[in-house]
C-alpha cells in the first residue's frame, strides 16, 4: 500500500517537472545537457526530461521598447534631447537565446547608442522637418545589427525633441518673421492686383464715358439705401465747367481794363 503512494507521488512529481504549456505566442528553447536541441519547441504541449532538459521561454509578440531621451549635439552643433520607441520581435528564438546573453536588454542599449549616433549627423532643421528619414536610418541600422540575434526591427519612431530655451526662442522669432514676410508679401501683391483693376476701370470709363454716369447712379443708390441723417451728393464737374469759363473770362476783361486806367494815368 505504501509503496503504490510513493510511486503515484514519484509519478506526479515526474509529471508536474516534465509537462509545460506553451501559450500560441511562445517558443520553447531546449537545453539538453546543456547543448541546445536544434529546433524551439512549443506551442502546445511540451514534455521535458526531468534533471536533464532545461526550457528557456521566449515570446513571439511585437515588443514596444521605450528610448529614454538621449543628449544628442546635432552636426551644427545644437545640444537637444532625443527619445524614440523601437518596435521589433524575435524571429529566431534560439539565436535570441544563445547568441546574446538579454537580448531584450542589448536591443535597449543598441537602439540608444544608435538614436545618438544618427542623430548627430544631422542638421537641427533636418532633424526636426525630415524625421521619416530619420526613423528610415534608425530602423535600417538596428534591424542590421540585431539580425544575428534573431531579432527583426520593424518601426523607429523618434517621439520627441527637446529643445533649450533660448533655441526655442530663436526659432519663435524666426517664424514669427516669417510670417511678417508673407503677409507683407500678400499684401503688396493684393494692392498690385488692386492696381491693376482700378486701370483696367478707368480706360473702361475713359473709352466709355457714360459708365461714370451709371457708376454715379449705383452709388447714389448705394447711399439712399441707408439711413444716414447727412447724404452727400457728389456733383459732376461737367455741370461747374460754363461757370468756370465765365468766370475766368470776367476775371480776364477787368485785368484789362485795369490795365487801360493805369496806362492812361500815365
């Protein structure tokens, strides 16, 4: 009797230390005194030889990997602070496992060192306006380096640059002069184009004389049309001319008849 109990707890024993669950997204990296067999195992049921095989777990998931921020010096020699994400997963979980010793823990090392390195070849403009070339470089770079692990880089994605203040300062009056430029710009190009209307009207009006009259009927209207307590009536000069004329003309005979009394006091 006591020796079925010993042999149905050895067996649980040998069971419980040799049967292990692999979930869909993991692999089983077997060593077998201590040599590693030559393909992963999993997912599913997986059964081990007590004492002799030891199970490393990896996972196959996309892993989100957070750059801390970087003190990178740009190549015109601007200080600014950099953090990226890196998005990778293992491909090979054998070579994630032998080949480095964490690979989780190199990827992070590797990814700030090379956030540093790229960054710093660039300009502080291309940093800020071309960062899908600069995530490109990241990406490529990484997935070179983290190909022999088993590792494949999917995505770099610079999330963040942080600049000093008085550079933020600097740049804030740039834009700002900027957008006087243009305005100016708009401007001077709206009063040219207003320019150029009011000289296409008037050699309208110049080859066609009765526009001003109907040009000085729409205003008229325009005018009585609002409750003003003053109305302005413009009058055409045209209606002034024959007083002109006759003034001019009377002004002219009384210089000379003046002209005759002083010639004949002499």
């Amino acid at each position: 009797m006591y020796a079925l109990v010993v042999i149905v707890v050895l067996v649980i024993l040998f069971l419980s230390s040799a049967i292990r669950i692999l979930r869909e997204y993991e692999r089983g990296v077997i060593f077998r005194l201590g040599k590693v067999l030559p393909s992963a195992k999993g997912p599913g049921l997986i059964i081990l030889i007590p004492v002799i095989d030891k199970m490393v777990r990896v996972t196959l998931r996309l892993v989100a990997m957070d750059v801390p921020p970087q003190d990178v010096i740009t190549r015109d020699n601007v200080s600014v602070k950099v953090n990226a994400v890196v998005y990778f997963r293992v491909m090979d979980p054998i070579n994630a496992i032998v080949q480095v010793e964490d690979y989780l823990f190199a990827t992070s090392q590797l990814s700030q060192t090379t956030l540093r390195s790229v960054c710093g070849q660039a300009d502080l403009d291309e940093l800020l306006s071309q960062r899908e070339q600069i995530n490109s470089k990241l990406q490529e770079y990484l997935d070179e380096h983290t190909d022999p692990w088993g590792i494949k880089v999917s995505n770099v994605e610079v999330k963040h640059i942080d600049l000093p203040a008085d550079m933020q300062r600097a740049m804030a009056k740039q834009a700002e002069a900027e957008r006087e430029r243009r305005a100016k710009v708009i401007n001077a190009e709206g009063e040219a184009q207003a320019a150029t209307k009011l000289a296409e009207a008037a050699t309208i009006i110049r080859n066609h004389p009765i526009a001003l009259q109907l040009r000085f009927l729409q205003t008229m209207r325009e005018i009585s049309s609002e409750s003003n307590a003053t109305t302005i009536f413009p009058l055409p000069i045209d209606l002034l001319k024959p007083f002109i004329t006759w003034g001019a003309k009377l002004e002219k005979e009384l210089e000379d008849s003046k002209n005759k009394e002083e010639k004949a006091e002499e």
